[in-house]
C-alpha cells in the first residue's frame, strides 16, 4: 500500500485558486491582521510534513494494536504518546482557537486542509485534536471568563485534551431521556453521578489532564431536551495556581472492542459524584453543546473525506503497477506479461469515481469554510447574516454527503486491489472500517439528513435553502459567458432546478403531511449533496480552465477531464433521487407492525 | 443482536408459491422420481434447524477467536469441528450431488434455499461445504470415472473437503499467467509445484482428507488461459482400498489476516512436488473450473443474500424494541419514555429496503435455480437450451447484484443501531465484514459484470439477452389481466424497455468502440438486477395477492406493500443508471497518465 502523502498540489488549488482564500482574508479586517498568504501557505507545508512524517506511519500499527484498557487506564498504541507531543509542539490543537487564549485563530478555510489531512493520516489519533478544538468552541462560545482562562490555554495548546460526553446506554440521539444526574454544591460546583458511553477519548495516557464536557440533569430541571446542562468536569481538579490536583470521582470502566478507529480509545466513563463547574446557563446545555457539535459535525465530514484521500492514493497508484489482463483496444504494454489495470475502462471508472468525490469533496468542505469564516469575521450584519444561514444549511450536508461518499470511496478504493483489498496488511480495509463510523457518530446520517430536511428547509420553509440557490444562481449566471462551463452550465442550472422542485414539493407535502420530511430527507441529502458538488466541479472548472491551456503537467487538464466524468456518470443519480423522493411518504408508513 | 432463525415461512413461499417448484419437479421425469414435495419440506424444517441451532450460535465466536496457524496446521475456532460433523451426518455436502457417487441428487431449487440458511448462519463456517459442492460439480462432470469413484463418494459425504486452487501472488484475473507447474510422471500422475494464495479452506482440522483442485501449467502448455490444466491434489494420497496413504508433498505456509470471515482459514498453498491427477483434458483446465466456478458464482451471491438476511432479522428486531424519540406524528407509546424506531419515517426505509432486497433477492436466487434445474433434468432440447442461456446470463447478475445489494443491506442493517452498530459484541458489523469478500471473490463484482456485458450479453449479439426479456415479456402479457398487477405492469414493461433499449445502445457502441462494453458493465449489472428484481417483485405479487384478502397475519398483505415500496423508491434508480451508461466510454477513456 502507498503510505498517504499529504496532497499539497491540491490542497493549494482548492485553497487559493478554486476560492481564492487570500482574498476572503484580506477582505475581512479582523482576519487580515492575523493571516497573510505566505504564513498560511508556511502553515499548509508544516501541516504536509507532520501528518505525512509523524501521523501516517503509525496508521496501520496503530489498527494492529488497538488500545490497551487496564483497571481504568488506558494505553495507546506504540508511538501515539510521541506524535500526539508533536502536535502539541506544532500548536495545532488551537490552530483555529480564540488568540485571547493562546489560540492561532486561523481561518477554518485553511484550518479544514489541516484537518483533512490530519484524518487522512490517522483517523483514530486524529480524533484526539478534533474532539479538543470542539470543546474548546462550545466553552470559548459558552463558558464564564473564569473556565476560560483557567482551561482554554492548555486545551488549545493539548497539554490537556477534549471529551465530549452526551450518550447513554439507552439513549444516543434522544438525549431528551438522558439520566446524569448533577447536583449542586455549596462552593458553585456540581456533583455528578451517571455513565455515559461511546466517550471517544475519555481516558488515554498521551496528555497530562482530559477535561470532558458532560451533560447532565439537574434535580429540578424540566423534562426532555430542555432540561439538559453543559459541565466541565476535569480528570485532574485543577488548582487556582493551575496545578493540578487530586483526581476527580469518575473513571474509564472499559473501553468498547470496535469495527475500525481500533487506534482510539472509545470509553464507558463513570461518574461517581464527580466534581464539574456549569458552562453557560442550567438548561441550555444542548444548545452550548451544538455550538460543539455543529464543529465536530463538519470535522467528521472531513474524516470522511480524508480516508477517501488516502484510499484514492492507494488505489490509483496500484492500478498503475499491477499488471493484469489486457486493455479492449489490445495490448499497451506488449513487453510485459500484461497491462497495468488503469487501461480497464472499469478501473478507470473506479479511479475516477474515487477522485470526482475526493476532489469534489474538498472544494466542498473548503467552500463550508468559507461560509464558516464570514460568519465569523464579517462586519457586515447582512453578510454575516447570509453566512450564519449557510452554515446551517451545509453542515448536515456535510457531514452526511461526505461520509457517505467517503465510504463508498474506501470501498470502491479496496476493490481496485481486488483479495489483496480484503487482507489487512494492504490497509485498504482498515480505511473502509474507519470510515464507517464516520456516518454514526456526531449525530447519524439519518439524523442529520433530519436536520437538512426538517430542521432547517422545512423548518425555515425554504429560505435557507433560498440562499443557496440564490449562491449557485449567482454563479451561473455570472459564469454565462465562459467558453469553459459552456458545457456544464445547462446541467448544472437543469440539477439546481430540480433540487429547488424537490425542494418545493417536499415544503408542500409538509404541510399536510408530518412524515413527509423525514420520507425523504436520506434521498433529499444525497440529492442535495450531488448537486452541491456540481456546483464544486463548476467552479472548479472555472479555476482550472485558463491554466489548462499551457498544461504539460496533466493537473490543470485532469480537473476538466474529471469534471466531465463527474457530470456524466455521477450527477445524474440526481433523477433517480428526485422521483423516489416524489413518491412522498406512503409507501413508507402503510405497514403495519406485522407486515414487516 | 437477534440470533438468525432460519425464515422457513419466507423459504417455502418463494419455493412452494411464487415458483411452485413442486410442479416443476413434477414435470420432469428424472427429478420427479427423487423429489416430492413431502420430502423436500422436511428436507427445508431440517435445514433450518441445523442452521439456527448448530451454525448460527458459532458465528460471532468464531469471529472473535479466528482460525489459528502452526507449523503448517489450521486449527479452528471452538465448535467449527462439531458442527462440520452435523453437517456431515445430515448428507448436507451432498445435497445436490450425483446419486451415482451417493450424492442426495436433489434439485437446485431446493439447495439454494439449505444454502442460503447456510451462509446466513455461519458464512466462514459455510464455505467449506460450499467448495467442496462446486468441487464434486467440476469432478462429477470433467473427471476419468476412476477418480469420481475414489473421490466423490467420501467428498459428497465431507468425510473429506474440497479446496479450489487458482489464484498466485501476481495474478488473480489473469489466470493466464500463472506460474504453477505440473509435470507428467511415469506413473501417468503429475508433479506440481509453485505456490497459490487466497485458498479458502485450504487446510483444517475438520476433514479427515482434503481436497484440492489445482489450476498449473503442462510443460509444454501454450501460454495464456489456453494453456492451463485442472489436478486433483490430495492432503494424503489414497491408497486403492480407499485407506489414507501418506502425505503429499504440499503443505500450508501461513494463513491471511482478513477484514472479515475470520472463523474460516484463507491459506497460502506451497506445492513442492505435489503428487496430483488430471481432471479433464490437458489445456482445458480454465472450463473445467469454470463448471465449479458457474456453481460457486451464484453461491457467492446467495452468501450475499444470506449476510443480508441475517442483518435483516437483527435491526427489524431492534426497531421494534429501541425507544428513541417521538413519531413526527406524536407518541405512539406514550406510557414509555419514547417511541420505538420503527416510528421513524427513514428507520421505515431502511428496514423496507433490506426487505425489498432480500425478499426480491431470495426470488433470484429462486429464478436461477430454476432454470438450473430445467438445464440439468429436462428432456426437451430447446428447453433446455434456453435454460442453459438463462444460466449462462443470470449468474454473474446472481453473483454480483446479490452481493452488492448484500453489502447495502448489511451497512444498513448496521446503521440501524446506531453506535451500538460499530461495537463487536452486537454483530451487525461481523455481517459488513463478512459480507464485503463476496464482491470480492470468485472473481470481483467488476470481472461478473464485464462477463455479463462482454462476454454473455455483447458475446451472444444479445440473443443470451433476448430470452430473458422473452421470459419477462411472456409474463407481463400473461398478466395483463391480473387486477393486482394493475399498479405494477407498466413500470415493468417501462423497466424492461429501459433495460432493452440500454442493451441495444451498448451493442450498438460496441461495433465501432471496444471500450464501450466495460465502460457500461458495472451500471449495466446493478441496472439488469433492479430491473430483474422488479420482475421477482411483480411475481411474489401474483403469489401473494390472493392470500392478501383473507390474511390476518400480515405475512401476504406485507408482500403486497414492500412491493409497493419496492417500485415507487427503488426501482427508479434504473432511470439514472442508464443516463450514465448513454454518455458512453470518452469520459472515462480521455484522461492521460498525468490527470488521473
């Protein structure tokens, strides 16, 4: 297997040239003071470097190994405890964090290429960061200048790490029936009791302090979704100095045996009236959660995206050394005893289908960042505005629609090397199996295509989805006159049409229909999703057409060629989406409990 | 998770009233006299204890434990060695076999049914009788009457096992480049030598002898697949009394460290002057292991359809049982916390699609065995003719589809649980890694689908393809008439001339484009097992409609709306798939090496 290079050519591309992040910084005078192109681009290299060098290699052992659980620690897996101090050293836990508190406060538009690349290379340590730069959001976004100031530094530099502790036994996404129970003190503090499961991370031997963020109820709180908290509770209580004290009550009472991410402790924690301190207000923990979750949500996008990446790279180098059978049109390799596999117009398929999501992906997680960035730095109340809607619009989207392709990915990338796919030292398999926890946790996919469906376009009735529209109406129609897009802008404007339809007739069926949102909201993703990325193509196209005329070096005209591909052989699973979705909801809910 | 029960009702409505096999034995003499229907119904209630009280119970242990290797011994997991015995007592390994040699002699449309509850309850366990079958298939039809009467009565039994040997480190597909040699003796036996890789069952210590039937090169062999011949090769040479001799010069170097199917031993074979005996012709190796290959094709595929329905049984079950959240339409079960899944419009369709698959799925398979019944045991020439066509056509579809469709089915069967999906001890992810080596094996999904499109449907000038749309046409004008085909009939004749007019497209392509067929083949595949599903659907419609009024148990009227959910969110996908194979091969074929 080819050990996963981090894609700089193409990081830079997407980056500066498809969005032209550059000049979103400089338009933006908050952002403009901190990031010019050159530190970004430093930034970008180092990020190559450390995932490529020090993550990467650890990947596959790290699967081997798995980590170890011992009365209630936990051991990671040969060379995690190193490489995560090399994060550290670098700062890129805080690379996107808060600069009051010792945070880089880059833009997520270059943040998402780390973070890609970071997943690409390791997803099981990779989790680690992620999970720590989420909590340090929901507690910069929702905690009181005391937390803050006492956690947020050493969270941002992963001296100490994140957790994020919301499942239970009996509930995962209906948190509204949780049981953790937290009492208050007199001395301000909580006492929580309560086991909470699926804890990516609760408990490893590779930072000084795990701080996890748990929810939990008060005694007197209201039923359901409303009556949930935010609580910081610290594995190390932490002294008004910043030393570290006695060890709080709760601890790791195991750690689950799982398909993939086997690099990753994934923890049942007990609490056993432990001390925690509320961030934000009694009651409004879901809600500080989100800001947490919301994070996290486009990050597990990313993973998605970055398994597909290495699995692409695996593939598509294979497909050129193993020689296999000979190509339709006769042999191309007439010295040797047959044909690399890349001349099997299948194959071929394979590679492309890999690299049109991949690459696709990328823009689109690049363009989610953009959004993310406005929102954040904008002056403008209008454009913030815009780019608040945005942001709630694509994150479900991302998160779904990339997790998805990105197992199909992994998956198509395993069956290019055929049984040797199947055999775990190849590492193929391993990327499939990490990708599959991508589409459960942080919400699953059907919960987030929910959220897409119901929460957010029926829930606006449509204008969140208006304002997408509006983005790719503007594009085509600013795009009309270049000779490049001439062959894309029908289809692309005809798959914008038919999403708005789909659109309309589910806001229509809704009325009426209360399961109307949720029988097509799968289908109303993936339809949403495919469009997207032609819209991702389209600009690709647009960035990539000037320099392909002069392009020896296949970069520049690979992007058309693979454009063309994307629109002939992808996009149209749009029409077959589009008249499922229509069919509405009856033959979903005419079966009665027996007929199943 | 839900422990497998074999789905007798569902078993004996497919083969008792959608085909009505027993008027299909009936019809013809030579099976008539061997099969009616009380014998195969208790033949259907044994099968189905076997595999839910002796295979099933096995399977997640034998994941967990694996097959361990010392010295060039297998060791199974703890209770493989028992079962197998069962397995042996009940004549299973001889279901369909030659009564000639002892076989059971009984038709297919029976053994795809054992089979299918064979692989649902225990796949790694399950291809050892599954490889000596298509073993005893390839002996039975190509070997010198001397070794069927030495071998095939003690591999019927599975006293001993079958292995098949092709497959070499540089070449899977391409069988033509193989390196194995044989050497002819004076004793008119060979001696072979080389090593082959990925032999399933290629050693253990459940069979007192094993085996292998092993793909070489004669000498003087002309090169390419022309040039390869077929050996018997057993662990201990046979005396002519029929006694265990000494051990042949072979021997097991090591067994792989797969994804998935644990509990069987997938080994590298070294053959170091190995005693063996030809079967068949020297040079025409390649079709005799194609007999074996044709049987283990569409038992590959019923693997598939067998992961599917085990996962089936477990998240139906725990949809019903996990509460979660509220039913868009208010508490269904408001003395509990929550509702069960199965409220959930999207949990509905994950459910109603594993269904679909499997229960249309489980009729193909049905379908296939049919016409391999009317292949083997008719005496009318044309008849049997067009039943070889049909075999010829429908086993890559069998084989490909039902696996494909199997992963989806297992993904969404692991979905269903959430988190709880991802953990080992449930098993739904054991179904996902069990199930992904079927697209793989017995040559991948991508080699079945450029069999289908190449060689079977652009090979025979679509006259192979043109008795199957006779087949479905015949049925379509037949029931024309039949009021509860009403809603059916057109989106059938509708998908039948989708389907039609895609082949002749592609046929058309392929007289001036030899890259035409492989840029269709995979879309192709998955658009004729929509298609051919739709047909299966339409059928179990004719069967189930007439129990459907007077039915209380839901089993009929379940028929009737699954078939319903079938067309209206399924089937349409038939509609993209042949958009994209339209656009042809240039998108896949114009990329240079420098732009993939």
């Amino acid at each position: 297997m080819a050990d996963y290079k981090a894609p700089l050519q193409e990081i830079r591309f997407v980056m500066n040239e498809v969005f032209d992040a550059p000049a979103l910084w400089a338009s933006m005078p908050r952002l403009a003071e901190r990031v010019d192109p050159d530190t970004a681009d430093a930034i970008i290299e180092e990020a190559g470097k450390v995932t490529t060098n020090v993550l990467a290699p650890l990947n596959r052992e790290g699967d081997e190994q798995g980590c170890k659980w011992d009365n209630g620690n936990v051991t990671t897996p040969d060379g995690f405890r190193e490489a995560y101090q090399t994060i550290v050293e670098g700062g890129w836990n805080g690379l996107g964090g808060n600069p009051e508190f010792d945070g880089m406060g880059m833009p997520k538009t270059l943040v998402v290429q780390f973070e890609e690349m970071m997943q690409a290379a390791n997803m099981a340590l990779g989790l680690a960061p992620m999970l720590t730069a989420g909590a340090c959001l929901a507690l910069d976004a929702h905690g009181s200048q005391e937390l803050k100031q006492k956690y947020l530094p050493n969270l941002y530099s992963g001296v100490w790490s994140g957790s994020m502790d919301l499942t239970e036994p009996h509930c995962g996404t209906d948190l509204g029936i949780m049981r953790t129970k937290a009492v208050p003190q007199e001395d301000g503090s909580y006492s929580l009791s309560g086991t909470k499961i699926f804890i990516t991370w609760g408990e490893h031997d590779m930072a000084e302090n795990i701080i996890h963020f748990v929810l939990a109820k008060l005694p007197d709180a209201p039923k359901g979704p409303k009556g949930i908290s935010l609580f910081l509770v610290p594995k190390f209580l932490v002294n008004d100095d910043g030393s570290l004290g006695e060890r709080n009550a709760f601890s790791c009472g195991s750690i689950e045996k799982k398909m993939g991410i086997k690099g990753s402790a994934t923890c049942v924690m007990n609490f056993d009236g432990a001390r925690g301190w509320l961030v934000g207000e009694e009651n409004k923990g879901l809600a500080a959660m989100f800001t947490m979750m919301n994070y996290e949500r486009l990050g597990v996008g990313i993973q998605g995206l970055g398994a597909a990446e290495a699995s692409l790279q695996s593939a598509r180098e294979y497909a050129f050394e193993r020689l296999q059978s000979r190509a339709p049109t006769g042999p191309q390799n007439p010295d040797k005893a047959a044909d690399p596999l890349i001349v099997h117009p299948d194959v071929r398929r394979m590679i492309l289908t890999m690299k049109a999501y991949v690459e696709g992906g990328r823009a689109f997680s690049t363009y989610c960042g953009q959004w993310l960035d406005i929102a954040k730095f904008t002056d403008d109340d209008s454009h913030r505005k815009q780019a608040e809607g945005m942001v709630a619009l694509l994150t479900p989207v991302a998160k779904a629609f990339l997790t998805d392709r990105g197992l199909d990915v992994c998956v198509i990338g395993q069956q290019v090397f055929g049984g040797h796919g199947y055999i775990r030292e190849w590492g193929q398999e391993q990327l499939v199996r990490d990708a599959r926890i991508c589409q459960i946790y942080e919400g699953a996919n059907g919960i987030q295509a929910l959220d897409l469906m119901g929460r957010k376009v029926v829930g606006s009735q449509g204008a969140l989805f208006e304002l997408f529209a509006e983005d790719m109406s503007a594009f085509i129609e600013k795009e009309q006159g270049n000779p490049a897009l001439k062959p894309f802008l029908e289809p692309l404007a005809a798959s914008l049409e038919r999403l708005s339809d789909v659109t309309e007739h589910v806001l229509e069926q809704a009325q009426t229909d209360p399961n109307a949102p949720g029988a097509a909201s799968v289908d109303y993703t993936d339809l949403f999703g495919l469009t997207a990325l032609a819209y991702m193509w389209a600009k690709i196209v647009v960035a990539a057409a000037p320099k392909a005329e002069n392009d020896t070096s296949g970069f520049y005209t690979g992007k058309l060629k693979t454009a063309r591909f994307y629109y002939d052989r992808l996009l149209p699973k749009t029409v077959s989406l589009a008249e499922g979705i229509r069919s509405g909801s009856e033959s979903l809910m005419r079966h009665a409990a027996n007929e199943f």
